[in-house]
C-alpha cells in the first residue's frame, strides 16, 4: 500500500480597502463597528511587562516567580545595539498591522522621574524610527500625541493613537524598560496598509481633532428613545420589551442612584440582553454611578 502527500496552499488574501490613519479614526468613533465584525478580520495582541519568570501558579518560589509575583514591570524581548547603543525590545511584529494603545505609569522606578527613557517605534523595517520621545510624555498627552486621545489617567497615562503599519512594527525602549501595556492588531497577510509617518499624523490634524471632540462628546439619542425608571427590591429584576422587528440597539444608559454610596450595587447589578430569543449579554452594570454605553445590534427581543 503507497502513501501520497497533499499539499494545500492557503490563498493570500488580498482587500482592496487600504487601512488608513483616517480610516481608524472613523472607526473609533463609529459606535456600529463594535457591533459588526471587521473588515478585514484581525488578531488583537498584546506586548508588556510582565514578568518573564512567572509561568505556573505552583512555582515554589511565589514572591519571585509565580503567578501574583509583583516583579512584572522589567519585561522585555531582549537587547539589541544600534548605533553603538543599546535599546531594550519591547515589542515585534512581522507583517501588517496596526498599535491601538500604549500604557505606562508616570513615573519611571523612581517617583521624583516622570521623564524616562524614550520609546521608539520602528516601521517596516526602517532604521529611522517614526515616534523617538519619552513615553511617559507621549502617553500623557505631552509630546507628539495631545488630549484627548493620549491623557494622563490616575498616575498613568493612555496613548489611542492608531499607528498602522504594512510590513512590521518593532518597538524599543533607549533604557530598561518599567510597567508598559502596547495593545496592537495583526492583520492578514496581503491586507494593504498606509504605514504611519510623521508628515501623515501631521496631514491627519482634522480626522485626530473630530475623533477627539466625537469620544468626549455627550452621545446623542438616535431614532426613537424611550426611558424606564423603577425601584428594584433584591432578588428581583426590571424588564424592558424592545420594539419588534428589524432596529439597532444603538445607546443603552443604566444609572444607579444609590452606587456612589453603595459600590456593590455595581457588581451585584446584572444586565442581561436577550435578542432574538437568544441571551447575548450578561454582565454586571460597571464600575461607575453610570454604566458604559453598549452598542448592540439586535432584529427583535427584550432587555431586563
């Protein structure tokens, strides 16, 4: 009896839509996107620093290696040296894709330093990188990115920039790199990207300040809104029947009076969507007196 080999060739895929800066920026303030899957189709990732030692919550060494070791903030890929200096990898990627967000506290090992060492980014396999500043200014709104879309937060800061890239993205730090978080999407391979330059962020200015001014925006009611108010005892529910037929759920508010006194409220309140007969949403409300709008598309169902 003989044996045969197949061969299969995955075809490349090929978009004709070029993922653009603008294009991303329309995105983000698209409240449908979130409910439709995208086009093209993407893998969200994730580089940081956690702590490379950590690999099993049964490690015998917990204060140095296992699962809640608080020694994440010294992560990193390797070194390398460039010009005669070294510079800490923190993240790379091969192929098209895109950095969605950057995080790091705001200071650097030292609380007297809220200057650090500077981030580069380098695009499809240049040498020259496209962003070469301090990461802590950058992600606060200090540098290249401005508020809204990079801001401090409570002794951080978050950079949602969208940098794509057609070819590979490697990042690095001119230093040992402390806390970070990059968020990034991969795209498939064939799919076309304008790559991120400093001349494009800089022809950008529009698209950056009307997603800005759209994300901080109050939100508007679209269509036909209806308000429900009513006490809940424990143990018990409120349900809402939504019209029938075809619509999209397109802002859904919940308020908890009580929650600035009573946090567990937020937790123990439950929002549950069944659409189309189908449960498709079920978690508790937020962390906040006002839960945060969902967008969810739904034909016919209830909400309680």
């Amino acid at each position: 009896m003989g044996c045969g080999a197949v061969a299969f060739c995955a075809p490349l895929v090929i978009h004709a839509q070029v993922i653009t800066l603008a294009l991303l920026l329309a995105e983000m303030t698209n409240p449908a996107a979130v409910a439709r899957w995208p086009q093209p189709l993407y893998q969200s990732l994730q580089a940081s620093s956690y702590n490379r030692a950590s690999t099993h919550r049964d490690q015998s060494d917990q204060t140095a290696t296992g699962w809640f070791a608080d020694s994440d903030g010294i992560g990193f890929i390797r070194t390398e040296v460039r010009d005669g200096q070294t510079e800490w990898v923190i993240l790379e990627h091969d192929g098209p894709g895109c950095l969605t967000k950057f995080w790091t506290p705001f200071f650097y090992y030292d609380f007297q330093n809220r200057v650090g060492p500077n981030v580069r980014i380098y695009l499809d396999g240049a040498d020259t990188p496209v962003i070469d500043e301090s990461l802590i200014r950058l992600v606060r709104g200090e540098g290249t990115f401005r508020p809204p879309l990079a801001q401090s937060t409570a002794r951080a800061g978050n950079a949602y920039v969208p940098i794509p890239f057609a070819r590979g993205c490697k990042v690095t730090m001119a230093a040992k790199p402390f806390y970070f978080i990059i968020n990034y999407r991969a795209y498939p391979e064939g799919t076309r990207v304008e790559s991120f330059t400093p001349g494009g962020y800089a022809a950008a200015a529009t698209d950056l300040e009307r997603a800005g001014r759209v994300l901080t925006a109050p939100p508007e009611a679209v269509g036909t809104a209806a308000r429900h108010s009513e006490r809940v005892s424990p143990g018990g529910a409120i349900q809402v029947q939504l019209p029938v037929g075809p619509a999209a759920l397109r802002q859904f508010t919940v308020s908890l009076p009580d929650a600035q006194a009573r946090p567990a409220l937020l937790r123990s309140t439950v929002l549950v969507l069944r659409l189309d007969g189908a449960e498709t949403v079920w978690c508790p409300v937020g962390t906040s007196s006002a839960a945060p709008t969902r967008f969810i598309p739904f034909t016919r169902g209830s909400a309680r």
